[in-house]
C-alpha cells in the first residue's frame, strides 16, 4: 500500500494542521459572538504571520518592517470606506489621482493588495540586486516600519492622523456602512481566505520554485554556481508575501472595524517576528500556532487581569520578552520545529538502522 | 528660504550630524567588529538617558560624572549581556536579531514599569547660546559636537594603537587563526560588545538634555541610528561620519522646506539607493579575498 | 603509458590566455596561459597559496582577473556572471570544503542541481517526470548515498557530504567539471572511492581538479599542471612531473 506508506509519511505537523482547521471550522458552533470576533481577527494575523514565514522561514529574509505591507492593505479600505461614507474628517471633494482606485468598492480591494506588492517591488529592486548584506534588508525594512508610522500620522489629510480611520462596513467589498454581515458570517470570510492562503503557501513551498527558495536560504551562493539567479526568486516571494500581508492587513480592518498608526509601525512589525520565531519558522504550522497561542492568551489574560492592574499590556510585552528570550535560547527552532527535529530523528534512526542490517546482509553473503 | 535661514538649517544639521554620530558608533562598531546588529542599541540610548537624570538632574552630581556614570553602568551590562546571551548565537542572523531585541524589551518596558510614564527634562550643563548675525547656536551642542569627535578619535586610538584594539582586529580578520595563536577571543568579543553598549549609555547620558528624557527615548532614535549604520557601512568609522553629516543636513534642510516626516522618507530614498550603488559603505577598505 | 583517449586530438574545451589577478597589490596570479582538451581529465597541483583556487575562481567568476582572459569552447567568457556561466556555458565546480544545502534533503540538494530549470517560471510549473526521478536516483547510486536520500545534508559525514556536493556538479550535467579538493577531510576509504567515481566519467566529461594528496592524484591523473607562486610552473605528465628538479625543490621545501 504505497499510498498508505505516504500518508504515515506525512510530516506530524500537517496533522496539526487539519486540526486546527476542523477547529477553526466548528469554532462558532461553540462560541459567543465576542470571542468568534477575537478568534477572526487572529486568524487574519495568522494570513499575516504566513506572508512573514514564506519570507523568512523558507527564504531567510527577515523583514522587520512587514507591518508596513500589512498596514498599507489595511489603510487602502480604511481610506475607502471613510470617502465611501463620507465620514466627518474628510475634508476634500474628490479623491486625488493616487487614491483614485478607492472610489470602486472593487477598486479598493484591489488596492490593498497592490499597493503592499508595489512597495515590495521597489524595495526588492534596490535590496536584492549587488552584494547587500542579507542584515540590511532587516535594517532597511524596520526603518520603512519607522517611518511609515510617522507618515500615516503626518498625512492627516487621507489617514485621520493619530486617532485612525474607523471602517463600519464589513463585506468583502463593499464600503458602504449599510452594508455589514454578521460576526459569524465574516468569521467565515476571513476563515475561506486563511485556507486559501495556506493552500497557496502549501503548494508553492512543495514546488520547485520552494525549494530554490529554501537554497537561498541555506546558501545562496552556492545557488549561483547552478546557474540561478536568487534575485529574481527574491523578488518574487516578496510581492507575493507582501501582497498576502496586504490581504492580511483588509481583512484585519473589517473585523475590527479600524485602523490606526499602530497596525503599520513597529510594534506590529516586531510582534509579528515573536510569533513566527516562537511556533517556528518554516514550516507554516508554527506561524499558525505561534499566533494562536499568543494573541489568544494575550485576550484571555487582558480579560482576567486588566481587573487587578491597568498595566496589563505593559506586563504581557515584557512576557513576551521574557519569552522570546527563551524560545531563541531553548527552541530556537519553535515549538513545532522541535516536533519536526523529533520525527525526523526518529526517521533516521529507522533508517540507519536499515542501512545497517543491509550492511550485515551483504557481509554475510560473501564474507 | 532665505540665505540666512539655509544658513541656520546647515549650522544645526551639522550639529545634530555628531549627535547621529555619537549615538551610531556602538552599534557600528558591534555590527562591524562582531557581525551582530544590536537592536538593544537604542534602549541603552534611553537607560543612559536616564541614568543622566538620576545622577545630574535629581542627584545634582557633575555632569561629567553622569556621563561616565551612564558609560560604567553599560559597559557593564553589556558585557553582562554578551557572557549569558549573545556569546550564543554568533553567526546566526536571525538568532542574534530575537535575542538582541527580547533585551531591548526588557529594557524598554523595565524602564516603564519602574520608573513610570512621565517626561523627565535634563538641564543643560552649559546655558550659553552663541550668535553670527541670524545664526544661533546652544553652546552645549558643541560640546556635543567635541565629544562625539573626541569618543570617534579615542576609538580609533583604542582599534589601531592599543594591544587590545589589535586583538580584535586581529579576531575579526580571521577568528581561527586568532585563536590558534593564543588570543582569547572570547574575552575580545565580550570587551568590544561591552564597548558598544557603553558608548550607547555615554551617547544616551549626552543627548538626555537634547531630549524629553521618557521610556520611549529610544524608539525615537532606532530609524535614524539604523539608517546610518547601513548607509555608513562597517568597514570604516569615517563612513558612519560622511553618512551621519549626510543624513542630518538633508532632514534639517528639507524639514525646514517641507516637514521632518518628508524629510525622513527622501532619506530613507537616498539611503535605498545609496546601499544599491556601495553596499560595503561610503568608504570603502579594499580588502583581499 | 596509455591514456583512454589522445589529449592531443580532441578540441581544445577550455583556454586561459596571460590570466593575472592581482588583490590589492598581492600579485595572487600571474600571466596563466593553459588550455584543456575535451576528454581530458587535468589535475592541477601546487603548494599552498600557489593560487590554485584563484584560478578557479576566475574561470567561475567568482573573481574577476585584472588582465587576460577566460576562452570557453572558443568564446570569451570573461566578465561573465557565476550563474551565466553555469546555466549558459555548463561549468559546474565543487568547491573546498562542502558546501551544500544544508537543511534540505540529500535527494532535494540533488534535486536543486539538476539543470534546465532554473528560471523562476520553469521551477513554478516544474512536475518531476519518472526520467528525472530516475536520474536523482542514477546519481545518489553514483556517489553512494541511495540509502541516504531522506536525511538532511546536515546529519551526513563530512566525506559524504563532499560526495554530495560532488553529485550536484553531475547533476549540472556541465561540459567541464571543476573539482576543488574532492577528497580534503575523507578517509582513506573514501578518498579511494571519490577516485573511481571520478576515473567513472573520465572520457565522458572533461575534468579538472585541485588537489593535495598525492595518493589520490597517482590514482587518477594523466596529465598535471603544477602552479608555484601564482605561475604556472611546468605541465605533463605525473612521471615526468615528478622528475622535474624545481618541482621536487618545491615539494621538498614544503615538505620541511
């Protein structure tokens, strides 16, 4: 039964996978309303972790400023929906050329996708051609996630400045606030797109061009001698990434019904990083599990503590801290890195030890 | 804009230029000497900052003493930081980066829950304004300005002309060989990171009378600083100078035609760009491969 | 003597004219002028530092020479990007000391190597077809690793990972094939093995390698270029090499 042997096969962690979805699934049938919208917007930060993983944990480029493709999708509806209802800060009559897209309810979803991958495109072009060191496009994409916060504050004309945009609308395309499915059915919407969205990483990670990817990170030079040209791929992976994270970042506005200077800056950005690092990098199933875990603890303390101190928040980050710090020291591979290193472990040691008795079979027959 | 105003935008740039400088060449010179970008960096901007209030503002002890002070207790703390956590992970990027920015969160939200939310102001330690014509200049800013020369000068001396600055050049050239001949690098790598954060800490204790001294002090320095790494390159100090002085006369000027926030994102451009055409930095050591 | 083929009939595959290279003032190669015949299997020896690896480098781009030039099947390569010359002009080189992927499996290093794939497109829409699966196997059976295809480089042996990188420049399927110290840090064992695999494809391809042990250069060299000093010093056979005065001045100097 050679299909059989594939299915045992399977890495453990595409087990976690299927489970997590058949949670996800019959979530609402068991939840309240409040946590079927927590749980939707975590599962639009889980798009968003999955766009940092194909990026990071297969191609070895860490973005530190990720939160800028993320907001920048996000802003796109946020602006959309405020000139769609004509909300009370807007002070202009007609929306300026670079914004014009956002007039068609079509229009603005496409904008949020294209805008991430734009801004993707240009930074990849300078970054991933000559001998720049991998570091500083780490370096150069948390200052993008720097500025970009102080940009969206600054251009208070368009952004609503420090107090954000609220978006009362939630469809997938529409903007208009008489528009608007239920928690439950957004839950939904949200959770078609995260399955799409791993889909699309599943295969593309399992195609040749995934694992090009992976040799780029393992060792890029040696992909050139080849005859590859890791730009190209480079490129690639970071539009598509930062147009998932684009996707990521309309979804996330529309369950929560705003966005601020927050969602583009560099808490976010880093935030981002802790989840992936601690579920474990490159292999989809920590990106998932890694925000679950986190951004669901962090709700259900918030609700328990934020009775005993207000200081809540400033406590959960130094957790984290704390976290972070022994994850890099213990797993530095996450929690489901360490899953994989155990079976994969205990597949070598089948495997030697078959190598070996075939070692014994051949000395015995001619000794 | 008048010529009298461009000329005050370029004074003060210039002045904020050995500001950049002073808070940039710790983290050059961890990035450069050890390969590893210390995201830490700016949060011990903010602790020597605040070191600076405790011991000159609040205490009324000299300012010299705060700013060795600020040096003593970093350099300490760094070296504490390399001996249990970053002597781990060298030559992992990513390693390095989680681990170098779960300290900048201890420090950061330490500093919150301990010391509280409030603005602490820092006195100047020298009061005099200078003035050519419409030019006005704070007498403390070239204090600054001699400091931050003075500490890039001393670098240089400690990296070229001391038995230690040799070790470590000597470390970064080629660890095995290094080691094969008796030089304890690790003891090099914990005294050049102790370095790094300390001028951190001394960099902080300075600009603290510049700034609203405040738990987020930091995070208001991280683009600059970090730009300027990239943009300065690692392999010379005088290119984190070039590109210090670049950066801070083109956001003085074009904050002063435009806004900082604008001025901000050209230099982020030109850094972009700059980075395409030298990746190994303004100045560039030709070195033999 | 007998070698499998005359060196002397068959097309010139690969030409260097008056190479140099200077680093910085170091003089690192000077005025190398040789050339390898199709077939031919050419071992280049030479004390540390002869620039040996340079030379290498030059004919891959991994360094630019500061004069003379690279001639490949007659045409000038020089100044050619490392991944042009490896998809366009089919050079595959191994370099010293294993370098491979490795957090992939050894079948997925394999995989990676096998050339005609390499735009991002040809990879998005590549489905690997029974004759590519069968060549992945061919060449995990060539360099002894079939039973190893599932591990990931990582876990290999330091020899087993040099076969590896060694598969790989097969895998390229490449018109020359540089080999950059094949057997450094194998055991004895294993240094006779890497030898056959490589007498294997003498005729086939054409090969060039750098090499130190001696054993190992008795075993498969025909033909062999010394180098000292970044020059080439003498060319011919190993016999005659070998009882060549200044070469046995320089290998007994080195040996003291």
């Amino acid at each position: 039964m050679p299909r059989l042997k594939k299915v045992r096969q399977l890495p453990l962690n595409r087990w976690i996978d299927l489970a997590l979805f058949l949670f996800l699934l019959s979530f609402p049938t068991w939840q309240n309303t409040y946590w079927v919208y927590i749980m939707s917007g975590i599962m639009a930060y889980m798009i968003f972790a999955l766009s940092l993983d194909l990026l990071w944990g297969y191609t070895g480029l860490m973005s530190m400023g990720h939160s800028v493709l993320f907001g920048s999708g996000g802003y796109m509806i946020g602006i959309a929906s405020a000139w769609a209802n004509q909300a009370d800060w807007i002070k202009f009559d007609q929306l300026p050329w670079f914004l014009a897209l956002l007039s068609s309810p079509l229009g603005a979803f496409l904008a949020a996708l294209l805008l991430p991958g734009l801004i993707a495109l240009f930074i990849g072009l300078f970054m991933f051609s000559g001998k720049i060191r991998g570091v500083f496009f780490s370096l150069i994409t948390l200052a993008l996630a720097g500025i970009a916060e102080l940009f969206v504050i600054n251009q208070s004309r368009y952004t609503h400045g420090d107090s954000g945009i609220t978006v009362t609308s939630r469809t997938l395309f529409s903007n208009a606030d008489s528009q608007r499915l239920t928690d439950q059915q957004f839950y939904f919407v949200v959770l078609a797109f995260l399955l799409g969205s791993y889909l699309l990483c599943l295969w593309l990670v399992n195609t040749r061009t995934g694992k090009v990817l992976q040799g780029i990170r393992e060792n890029e030079s040696r992909l050139t001698y080849l005859g590859y040209k890791p730009a190209a791929f480079k490129l690639f992976i970071f539009v598509l990434s930062g147009m998932m994270a684009g996707l990521a970042g309309m979804l996330f506005v529309r369950v929560q019904g705003s966005i601020n200077h927050s969602s583009i800056g560099i808490n976010l950005a880093t935030l981002v990083l802790v989840w992936v690092a601690v579920g474990g990098r490159g292999n989809l199933t920590g990106a998932l599990i890694g925000t679950l875990l986190l951004q669901f603890s962090e709700t259900k303390l918030n609700s328990v503590f934020s009775g005993i101190s207000a200081d809540f928040a400033q406590y959960w980050k130094l957790v984290l801290g704390l976290l972070l710090l022994l994850i890099v020291f213990v797993i530095p591979r996450g929690l489901i890195g360490v899953l994989l290193d155990y079976q994969q472990s205990r597949q070598d040691r089948d495997r030697k030890a078959a190598i070996m008795q075939k070692e014994v079979n051949r000395h015995g027959a001619n000794p | 804009m008048s010529p009298s105003m461009l000329l005050q935008l370029l004074v003060s740039g210039l002045a904020s230029s050995f500001v950049l400088l002073l808070t940039s060449l710790g983290l050059v010179i961890i990035l450069g000497y050890m390969k590893v970008v210390n995201l830490a960096h700016t949060e011990m901007l903010m602790s020597g900052a605040f070191i600076c209030y405790y011991v000159y503002q609040a205490a009324g002890l000299p300012f010299i003493v705060a700013l060795l002070t600020a040096f003593a207790v970093s350099f300490l703390f760094g070296a504490l930081v390399e001996r249990l956590i970053i002597c781990h992970f060298y030559g992992k990027m990513s390693e390095t980066l989680l681990a170098t920015y779960a300290i900048s969160i201890l420090l950061k939200q330490g500093a919150l829950l301990l010391l509280g939310k409030n603005y602490k102001k820092v006195d100047y330690p020298v009061k005099a304004v200078f003035q050519w014509g419409s030019v006005y200049l704070e007498s403390y800013k070239l204090v600054v300005a001699g400091l931050s020369v003075g500490v890039l000068l001393l670098t240089l001396l400690l990296i070229y002309k001391t038995k230690t600055g040799r070790m470590i050049r000597a470390a970064m050239q080629n660890r095995s060989m290094t080691e094969s001949l008796g030089i304890n690098t690790k003891k090099v790598d914990t005294l050049t990171f102790a370095y790094g954060m300390g001028l951190a800490g001394l960099a902080g204790a300075v600009i603290a009378p510049l700034s609203t001294v405040t738990y987020t002090l930091g995070e208001s320095w991280l683009t600059n600083t970090f730009m300027n790494v990239v943009m300065g390159g690692v392999s010379s100090l005088f290119g984190t100078l070039a590109s210090s002085v670049l950066i801070q006369e083109s956001v003085s000027v074009i904050s002063g035609l435009s806004n900082s926030v604008t001025a901000q994102i050209i230099v982020l451009l030109v850094v972009i760009v700059v980075v395409r055409l030298k990746p190994d930095g303004l100045f560039t050591a030709k070195e033999r491969r | 003597m007998a070698p499998t083929l005359n060196p002397e009939a068959a097309p010139v595959l690969l030409e260097t004219r008056g190479l140099s290279v200077n680093f910085n003032g170091f003089q690192a190669l000077s005025d190398i002028s040789l050339s390898i015949r199709q077939g031919e299997l050419r071992v280049i020896i030479g004390p540390n530092g002869a620039g040996k690896t340079t030379f290498m480098d030059l004919i891959t781009a991994k360094a630019r020479p500061s004069a003379g030039q690279v001639l490949f099947e007659g045409q000038d390569i020089t100044g050619k990007s490392a991944a042009e010359i490896a998809r366009r002009y089919k050079i595959g080189r191994k370099f010293q000391g294993p370098n491979v992927f490795d957090n992939m499996t050894v079948a997925e290093n394999i995989e990676l190597a096998i050339a005609g794939y390499e735009s991002l497109p040809q990879s998005l829409f590549f489905r690997a077809s029974a004759a590519f699966r069968h060549r992945v196997t061919e060449i995990l059976e060539q360099i002894e690793l079939a039973d190893y295809r599932d591990f990931m480089a990582t876990d290999l042996s330091h020899g087993q990972r040099q076969w590896l990188e060694i598969g790989m420049v097969f895998a390229q399927d490449p018109k020359l094939i540089i080999l950059d110290e094949p057997t450094s840090g194998m055991t004895a064992d294993e240094t006779k093995k890497t030898g056959e695999m490589i007498k294997k494809l003498k005729g086939e391809h054409t090969i060039l390698v750098v090499e130190h042990d001696m054993d190992f250069v008795r075993q498969v060299a025909d033909y062999v270029t010394v180098f000292n000093f970044g020059k080439l010093l003498v060319e011919g056979t190993l016999e005659a090499v070998q009882q060549n005065p200044e070469v046995q001045a320089v290998y007994l100097k080195e040996a003291d």
